[in-house]
C-alpha cells in the first residue's frame, strides 16, 4: 500500500470489523499518532438492535446502517478499505485480503459472530439475522409469503403459507415474533381481500424451559405472557431435529410453515483460525484482561468474538454495550502502548442494563434492581435505541418512523425486492 | 378464482401493471360496481420521477415505492394480485399468469416500457433505470467504484474506476449525470484518504445534436452549462457502437470506464404480442381516442405502452402525467360502458408542463410560454415532486431528506447491498 515518508514512521494499526467493537477502537485511537486502518467487506456498519425492523419493513435500511467511512470521517488518520480479510500471518505481522496484503504494527480483530446451526446446513431454509442483506432476505420472505397467500386458492397451501415458525427465544426471536405479529393482525388486515393475514400462525420455538433466559424469571413469563396476548403461540422445552423448504420437524411433531426464521445459534467468525489459536465449542478466542490473545501481544480481540470472563466468573455477554467498552478499552490500551505505558487495569464489563422489546407498547428492561415491563418498558427501549442510533438525521428518522407506524400500523418498508 | 355467488354477477375488470396508469384507472373506478382485479409482478407501485435519487442514494428505496396493495386499500372492491402475466387469450377473454388464468370482462393493459438497446445485449454491462430493483443495482455499482477507487494503488486502474459514463442526454440521463456530480464532488471527499472524488469524470453522451431535446433549446443550453458548470463532460453527437465491461467505444474514440449507465433507448413492454395486434418500432400499440385497441374493444391499452396522436399531430408523450390521464379517462370510460353508455369526448392529452432537473439549484421547467431555470426551477421541481407523491408520510420523509442533504452534502443511503 501506498504511504508518504513520514506517514511510514507512525505505527501502523489495523482494525478488522467496522462493528460497534471495531469503530469504538477507531475511535478512541483519534488523534493517537497512529496511522489506523479498518477493513471490512462491508461499506457499512449496522445497527444490529434495529436489523428486526428491516425484516419486519418497519425501517428502510438505510435507517439502521451508515458507511463505515461516513462514520469515521473527521478522523483524517483513519483510512477504511472495503476488503475481504482471508487471514492473517502474524510472524510477519500482515493482515491477507482477496485484494492484497496489509501490514501491521498492532492488530484488533474484531469480526464478530454469524448464525449457527449446529452443523445443519439450514442456512438457506431458515435464514437469520446478522446483517442487512439477512434483514431483506427475510423480508422478501415474509412480504411474499402473505402475496403467495393472497393467490393462492387452495386453503390448505394458504394456512402453510401463513405459518411463520421462528427457531429461538432468545431476544432477537422475540422481537422478530413480536414484530411479524403486528405486521399480520395489524399492518395488513385492509389490504388483503382473499387470505385474511389475521388468520397467520406465529410460532415461537425455544429448545430451553423458558424464553428470554438472561433475564430474570419474572420477566421472562410477563414476555411470554405478552407474546401469546398478542397472539404467538410458545412453544418451550422444544427443539429442532429437521429443517425442510416448507416444514420444520421437532420430536413428533411436524409444522408446516411458508417462512422459517432462525434465531438459535451464534458462532464466532473464523478469526481463530485465522491467528491460528485455541476457540471454545463456538469459535470465541479466549483473551486475556488486557484484551490481547495469549501468546500474541500485539493481536487484540474484541467483541462478539472475544470470550472473557467477568469479575463474577460468568462470561463477558456479547452485546452491542460490551462490544463498544471492549472497542474503547483496545484503543486506550493501543494509545498508552504507543508512548510505551500499558494500562493499569484490566478490562471490565460494566452492566448498565440489558433490555428487550416484544411489540407495540411492550417491552423487558432490568437496570441493576430497577426492572420495567410494559408501556414504560416500552418508552424506555425506544428513547435508548433512539439515543444509541450513530447520527441526528438517524435518531429523526428512525423516532418518526415509529411515530407513523404507532399512529397508523402502517410499516414503511414493505418492499418486495428482487 | 373464487368468488361468492353475488360478487360472480359483477363486471369483472383485470387491470394489468400497478404503474401511474393502472392506479389511476383503478382508482376512477371506484364504486363503480365492477370487481377490479390488478396484477403487477411487483407488490409495489414504484414513483419512477424519483427513482435516480434512489440510483444516486440520496432517497432509500422505501421512499419511492409503496405496496400497490397499500395504495388501494381503501377501495375494498379492487384485489390486488402479485402475479406474472404471460399472455392474453382475447377470445376466451382470460389473462394467463405464472399461477392461473384470470377472467375478465374489460381489460386494461398498463405495463409501460423499459430500456432498449438497440438489439444489443448491453442489459448488464450498462443497466438502465426503470425499477426500484435497477436503482439498487446501480446504486451498488456507483459507490463500488469509489471503494475499488480506494483500495487500488493503480493509478490508472484508479482513473477508469473513476470514470463513470452515461448513454442518453434526455431528463433520466441529465439527472443520473448531475446526481453523481454531486455524489463525487460534495458528499465523497471528506470520507476518502486515497482517491480524491473530486478526480472523478462524470461524461454524458447524447447522439443527438443537444441534451434534453424535448425542450425548447434556450432551456436545453442552460442545462448543458450547467452540467458543465458542475463538473460534467456533455458529449452531443455521439453515439455508442460497443460496450465492453471496462469500456464503452463511440466512433474511433474508447472511453474506458468503472461504471456504465443507459438512458437511451425505450422499448414498451411485449403487451402487443400477448394482444396479438401491430406494434410500432418500439413496441407501442395504437389506440383509438377512446384508448381501446381497434378491433379489441373490451381492451384499453393506456401509459407508456399506448401510442396516440395529438391533436397537434405529435405522439402523446410517456410521462406520468400522460399515464395518469389516461388511467382517469379509461377508468370513467369504463364507468360509463357499464351503465351502457359511451365517452362523449376522445381522450386529450392536457400538458401542464415539463420538467427536469439538474443538480442543487438548478432545474429547468416549461410551464405553456412560462421558462423557469437555475433556483427558481429547483425549488418548483422540488415542491412538485414532492406534491405528487402518494402519501403525507413520503412527503415528509422525501421533503426531510432532501433538507438533510442539501444542508449537510450528506447522502443518506449509500449502502452497497448484495
């Protein structure tokens, strides 16, 4: 790569993701002396919290992403390159793309975590939701499952066409139940003349005894009770054995569906086998407190893909919050290694609440001790969502968005793209 | 298709393409006492005026296009249908689909036109611009330029990646070449570190002997200085003899180019053929004043797929404002046939002005003897654009996008999807 002669004396770090974890180090390496640069094969960075929206065509997707460029812009020592990392060769310190070859002083990895399925190939037939081109595939799927059943003559093909089973209770299948819900008894009702969309089944499948685990009991049943007013049947203590185009098949029972939505399993990006050290059964890079991995001082690992236990010897979770304390810990730690200071303490995930949404005027928040449910839980979700989005024009667009999807049930997206 | 016994003894009137045209004549008849069915093989109806903002990110695709279904909710006798039309039986009066056959009493055919290429086979080195589907493809083309612009360390490569070509001087084309002006001039150069933007070569060619022949040639000269003004290359008298994927050849001359755009040639959609009637040189069918095909009058043909003369002599222009005049007629026509009686009067054309626009500040408008140019233009484009669009929440968003814009440089949705 290209470089003036005295660009080529600063210390050159390389940041892998321009995730939460990835912009926060940029971030706070601004004005480090380091020459720093961010490759991702993505032009853009992702709101992930919001990507159920896009699924379910209540944002348009461009209100929940931004380039990664546009994000970093003021930082004049940043440069993003819009590569694909295919490894990294950490003797001699250089990061391999499709393109080229990258070098590096100081390396953050930063990849974070896509679906997984156990195995399974089921990836086509019950896509997840980790990225924009994930949130309109699923989409495409649900806008043109209610069109085919619009069509359709025949009532069997229509009840399996308005079946929508979602594997997972963790939150991201809550929220997605919760959304499609609405889309079906209340967006599309006064549009469809044939196939009443109120009519839909919503199922939500989850392998453990109870949804939403992380958080506290009481507030998993209020969401389960919240779910089935809403109509989403809960199915728990249930698990997957087979994934078919049009069906799903757990213990004896089999469930025909027209769209099948995964939200089960993570598992780490390769980025283990990349630096070429230990993962857990899930892909994560054990680190130590300082960030780094063991055995490489100058590779740190951060986010979703870092396993790291807390003070309380549960792990770190792998949240946007935490992934943004890893991002900024990194490029403080990079900073004082840079004057050749290390820092003094250890990394630590501090908790300011973990919080879910389930639909309209319905939502989960623990705050330490303080726990809300229902329309406060509801308001607080959305201004923290609102107050998190990167930029102004986002936090207008996005707050009215929901202004107009609250006051009509309209969602503003329902675009079936090709 | 099912029907209850009393809706069986409705005229059944299929509209074809969920265009200006076919909405306008679904909603004309409104009340009429017919079962309306429209069939569009997209679930939106797409405000092609503003599909290049889309093209150039400055609009998400959301903001343009509305489910066809949504548009029409209200009128609870129009059924709105995602299907793909293979043909028409006149004789047995039945629409054949992807799916099934559709019966109808009167038909009305509104499936407008898309690009032509002259008999070449340049659909994917040069895409045009007729779909929410075309824009996002050219979307990703034009912001993958400037990223592969920014990775490369060829500064030759790094010029052709920079050289955007456009084929077709009329307002699509004007529009395109002025927007990515502006994309590479004002909203790129503070994000890129490598490739300067601002390098990039913009060239408009039109075979023609000036751009924007439809108006008259003072307004045509300012568009072409104001193109230039903002950095555009305007080349008149050129035509295309190859396209290739890394260039394009006019005459002895090669431009070689990162991105290839057609705003040239239109070709109305094959209608003639599933009609089985005469078609003109680019596929239009001649109507009568009454927009029924001679010798089919159960078929009304409307939008860009109708060719009718004037009372001047001079074929009805293919703009929204002619598709959506002719939709009103042919849906009172048909009003007025099911009562028994006939149109008193043969459609007329009514031309309440043209417009186009160039980049910020600079539009140019025809309105009768009135000639608007430069701000003045701009801003009675802007509120007449906005005016038209279908509902009060694309007002705001499209008006709210735009001030961001043009306050900040900012385009807000430049994603490269895949």
């Amino acid at each position: 790569m290209q470089q003036s002669s005295a660009d080529s004396r600063k210390p050159r770090v390389v940041i892998i993701g321009g995730g939460f974890a990835g912009i926060a180090a940029a971030q706070a390496l601004a004005g480090s002396g380091a020459r720093i640069t961010i490759l991702d094969s993505n032009n853009h960075h992702c709101f992930q919290p919001l990507l159920y929206q896009v699924a379910t065509a209540a944002l348009a997707a461009p209100e929940v992403a931004w380039p990664i460029r546009h994000i970093v812009r003021r930082q004049k020592d940043v440069t993003v390159l819009m590569l694909t990392v295919e490894g990294v060769d950490t003797a001699r310190k250089v990061v391999k793309t499709d393109k080229c070859e990258i070098g590096y002083d100081v390396l953050v990895v930063a990849t974070g975590a896509t679906h997984s399925y156990f195995g399974h190939n089921w990836t086509n037939l019950a896509p997840g939701l980790k990225s924009i081109s994930d949130a309109t595939l699923i989409r495409r799927r649900l806008l043109l499952a209610f069109e085919r059943a619009e069509v359709s003559d025949d009532p069997i093909e229509r009840e399996r066409l308005l079946t929508f089973v979602i594997v997972g209770g963790g939150p991201t299948g809550v929220e997605l139940a919760g959304a499609i819900s609405e889309l079906a008894r209340r967006t599309l009702p006064p549009e469809f003349r044939r196939a009443d969309p109120r009519n839909a089944r919503i199922i939500l499948l989850e392998a453990g005894r109870r949804i939403l685990a992380g958080f506290p009991e009481r507030l998993s049943d209020y969401a389960r009770n919240s779910l089935e007013k809403n109509g989403v049947e809960v199915r728990t203590d249930t698990s997957v054995d087979q994934v078919f185009e049009d069906r799903i098949v757990t213990g004896d029972r089999e469930i025909r569906a027209g769209v099948i939505l995964w939200a089960a399993g993570v598992r780490a990006s390769p980025a283990a086998h990349w630096l070429g050290v230990e993962s857990d059964g899930t892909g994560r890079i054990a680190v130590g407190g300082d960030l780094t991995v063991p055995g490489l001082p100058d590779v740190y690992v951060i986010g979703d893909l870092a396993l790291l236990m807390d003070s309380n010897g549960a792990p770190v979770p792998a949240l946007a919050a935490s992934a943004k304390q890893m991002g900024t810990y990194a490029g403080h730690a990079i900073r004082l290694r840079l004057d050749g200071r290390s820092p003094k303490k250890s990394f630590r995930y501090r908790d300011y609440g973990t919080l879910a949404t389930i639909g309209r005027n319905s939502a989960i928040v623990k705050l330490g001790r303080l726990e809300l449910t229902g329309f406060p839980g509801w308001l607080f979700w959305s201004v923290v969502h609102i107050y998190f989005l990167v930029n102004l024009r986002s936090r207008i667009f996005v707050a009215m968005s929901w202004i107009a999807t609250y006051l009509t049930s309209n969602r503003g997206a329902r675009i079936i793209a090709r």
